[in-house]
C-alpha cells in the first residue's frame, strides 16, 4: 500500500461514535496508517464505553481527543478542523446523522465537523428501524446532497442478536471511499464552471406555458459535484425545479432566451459550460398580454425555434469546455455523436428516455458519454451522482492539460 495510496502523506480526521463497530474503528484506524495517512481520531463520551481512548492513540501514534476542553490554550475544535484534509465517521449512529445533518455541535466531533471543510464520509451502523426511519432517511439524504459520501450499511448480525439492514461496511471499503474522496480532493479548485439545469417555461399567456418534465436534478448533481471539488460554479437554473443545492451562485431563468442570456453572460470568464438543461426547442410565437378565455376556443398555437444556446457557444468555442446533454429513444449512441460533432461539443451524455425509471426526475440515467476525444463509455446504469463524478473526473483531466 503505501505511497501508491491516496491517502499517503494525508491527514485523516477519524471520528468514532457510539456503537459496538467502534471495534471495527480499530481496524480501519491500522488500515488507513498502512496507506500513509496521519490519522487523527476523535471519540464521542458513549464511544469510549466500547473501546477505550487508548486503543486508538496507540494504533494512530496521536492523542485521542474526546472532549472540546481538552487542550487549553487552543481551540480544538477549529485546529482539528483545519488539519484535516479528508475526515470519515465509522461507526456513524443515527444520532450523529441526525446532528451532522441538522448542524448541532454539542461536542468535540460534530463541533469539529462543523467547522470542518474537507470531504466527508459517513459509515452508518445502527439497527435497521432507526436506519430505516424516515427520520434517518431524510437526514442521510440531506447530508449527501451536500456532498458527503455515505458508505454502507450492509446487510447482517446486528447487536442484541438481531439480523439486518444496519451493519457498518467493511473497513476495506471505508478505506476505498475514504481514499475516493481523498482523491476527488479539490482538483476542480480555481475552475470556473456554468451549469445548467431545468426546463425552461415559454410562456402562451400570463398563467400557461410550453415545458417539461425536467426535474433539474442532473444539473443540480454536477453542480454539487463541481462544488464540491472546489469549483467556482454558476448555476443557471430553469423553473420548477426540485431544490438546488447549496454553495453554487444561483442565476434562475424562466425562458430559453433567459437562458441564453445567462449563459452567454456567465460563459464569457469560463473554462467549462455543462448544458444540463432541458431547453424548450419551440416556443409559442406570441404570449397573449392577458389570460385566454376558454369562450374564445383552442388557441392556434404557432411554435417558433427557440435559440440553440449551445450550438451558439460552439460557434465561439475558444479554449472552453463544453458539455452537453441528449435525450434519444433510439439509436442513442449515434445520435448523440452527431450532436456532439454539430454543436462542437467536447463531451455529450447522451441518455436513453422512454425506458421505465431513468430520466427525468428519476434518479437513474442509462447513459452513454461520447468525448470528442473518442474515450467513450458505453450505455450503462448510472446514478446521476455517478454521472456527474465521471463528468467531472473529465473536466478535471481537461483542464489540466
Ligand atoms: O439537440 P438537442 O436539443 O437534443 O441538444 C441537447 C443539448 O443542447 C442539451 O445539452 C441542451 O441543454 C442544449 N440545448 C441548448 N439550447 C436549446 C436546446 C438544447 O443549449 N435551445
């Protein structure tokens, strides 16, 4: 292992809270050491009635910290934050969850986190009606929409005798994603990147529109994920959407000329443009000034193109990355090389619709990314989280080049 890791020469902030995996802590703590981390552990009190401080300040070669008072003089919390450059909570219980999510710090490990900026992990490890409680749903979610890499539980013996969902993953792979989040790191930092995300809504009168079903959250996904790996990102997001996430500065639109105009102003600084949105293509000609009268009949409604913002950028491409999106029923991967090469695209996801749950507002894609460069990946299953990493792990190589 060693120098080959990621993890080498890194500081990991370890936090153990309170549950009988703490055991498994020990283990992870002598496997993250192996990689070439320094590992830095802080207990939560209950904790320590599973395993003792000791055990760990003799397998990390650091004091265990468990107490925010611990070192006059400094403040703990906030130099504990600073010195980490990647921090994992194994086990996690639902009522660290609970707090992380909720921001309470009432002790030195969520007081640390809090303060905290590095990547996160989380191994849950609990019985299955607290991990199963919508409580505890809800919070895991919350705490993964901002970014945090929730790893596990798996399915086993439990404590008390019990069998289930609950079970802390393997130290082996919280090492995996600890080592994953390491790497991921920051190397979007200083990057300048558009996302796009949404339908856009092109209006008939003041209460009717043209849209879709676009939900936003692809968009919303790479925006996080951009964010997340230190990216300055501008997030020009369309109506109707579920919640974007926090972090990316906000420009919302209504319609694809909105869309344009924000784009093409964000754009102008930009290394990358990522068009996740689900332009209208047509818009009604006119929008009636005042609402339609049923007595008036069906309108006749003439649709006119709307602006084809990223063919539009293509034509003034310059050193940017563009990133674009295509929804195909058939013949998906040669649809989208089409598209990728007539908009001068660097990279094009190009998605498979019409199947039952991908697409929009699923959280499934069955995608193919086409790259200019002809490193494909072919049609697969994807989270849109994946997608949004690979899509980014590809920023990242081209603009370091
Ligand atoms: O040609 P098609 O509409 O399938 O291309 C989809 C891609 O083009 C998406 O990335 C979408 O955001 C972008 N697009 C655009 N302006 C439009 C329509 C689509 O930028 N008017």
């Amino acid at each position: 292992m060693g120098s080959s890791s990621p993890l080498a020469g890194r500081r990991v902030l370890l936090g153990v809270t309170g549950g009988i995996a703490a055991y498994k802590a020990c283990v992870l703590t002598r496997l993250l050491t192996q990689a070439g981390a320094a590992v830095q552990v802080v207990m939560t009190p209950s904790a320590t009635r599973f395993v003792g401080t000791d055990t760990f300040a003799a397998l990390s070669g650091r004091p265990t910290y468990t107490e925010v008072w611990e070192e006059p003089g400094s403040v703990l919390h906030v130099r504990l934050a600073r010195g980490a450059d990647v921090a994992v909570v194994a086990p996690a219980t639902a009522n660290v969850i609970a707090k992380l999510s909720g921001g309470i710090a009432d002790d030195l490990l969520t007081s640390t986190l809090l303060e905290a900026t590095c990547p996160l992990v989380v191994a849950p490890a609990m019985h299955s009606g607290m991990w199963e409680h919508p409580a505890t749903q809800a919070n895991v979610r919350a705490l993964e929409e901002r970014g945090t890499v929730v790893v596990g539980p798996a399915s086993g013996p439990l404590a008390a005798g019990d069998e289930g969902v609950g079970r802390m993953a393997e130290p082996e792979d919280i090492l995996a994603a600890v080592e994953e989040a390491a790497s991921r790191g920051r190397d979007l930092a200083g990057r300048r990147i558009v996302v796009t995300a949404g339908p856009t809504w092109e209006p008939i009168d003041p209460v009717r529109f043209v849209g879709n079903r676009s939900t936003g959250r692809m968009g919303f996904a790479v925006a996080r994920e951009a964010f997340a790996r230190g990216a300055d990102v501008t997030l020009v997001v369309g109506p109707g959407t579920v919640q974007p996430p926090e972090g990316p500065r906000l420009v919302e639109v209504g319609t694809a000329e909105e869309m344009r105009m924000a784009v093409l102003e964000a754009a102008d600084d930009a290394d990358a443009v990522v068009m996740a949105a689900a332009v209208a293509d047509f818009r009604p000609r006119e929008a009636a000034p005042s609402k339609l009268k049923k007595e008036g009949g069906p309108p006749g409604l003439e649709l006119v193109p709307t602006p084809d913002i990223l063919a539009e950028l293509g034509e003034v491409k310059g050193d940017r990355i563009l990133v674009g999106f295509a929804a195909e029923t058939e013949e998906v991967e040669e649809a989208g090389r089409t598209k990728l090469v007539a908009k001068r695209l660097d990279l094009l996801v190009a998605n498979e619709v019409g199947r039952e749950g991908t697409g929009f507002g699923s959280e499934e894609n069955h995608a193919a990314i086409l790259s200019k460069a002809g490193d494909d990946e072919p049609l697969r299953e994807w989270t849109k989280a994946e997608l949004a990493a690979a899509i980014c792990d590809r920023l990242s190589k081209m603009l370091s080049r």
